[in-house]
C-alpha cells in the first residue's frame, strides 16, 4: 500500500499447520481491518533471510532497504508507530 512515495508489505509466515490455509489467513485479514498486501512466507524464505526465530517479530526498513525497527512481541505499539512516522518522515 502506497504511502507517499514509501510502501507497506507484510510477510506472514506459519506457525502452525492449521495457520497454512489461506482462507485462515484471509480471514485473519479481513478481520483484523489489514489492507496492505502481505505475502505468504510458508517456505519460511523471509524468514530466515532476516534470521528470524520469533512469532511475532516485527521489522521495519527504511527505503534503502536497511533495517531500523526490530521488535519481538506484541506490545510496544506506541514506540512502533513512532519509528513508522520518523521512517516515513
């Protein structure tokens, strides 16, 4: 999702079996009011190409492609969305 000239993508990549189905996944989506395109990591590419051993983990990049977020866990919503706006500038 477009957002100025930067870009939102999320990757998603399965926990558990039953997180394969990519109805869950839609769902999950839709419920969650997520609009920007997230990609389906179930070959776990993503995943161990940033080294990840987390659910959740979030990373945020800047447009150099260069990490400046790294959050394992759920919380810290506050501190993320200030990175988001200081990423976005």
């Amino acid at each position: 999702m477009p957002i100025g000239d930067s870009s939102v993508l999320g990757f998603y990549t399965p926990e558990l079996q039953f997180k394969y189905d990519i109805n869950n996944v839609k769902d999950a989506l839709k419920e969650r009011e997520i609009t920007y395109p997230v990609a389906i990591d179930s070959q776990y590419l993503a995943w161990q190409a940033y080294q990840n051993r987390y659910w959740p983990h979030l990373f945020l990049a800047n447009r150099e492609g260069a990490i400046v977020y790294d959050h394992i866990g759920e919380d810290a919503y506050a501190e993320t969305e200030q990175t988001i706006r200081k990423v976005l500038g």
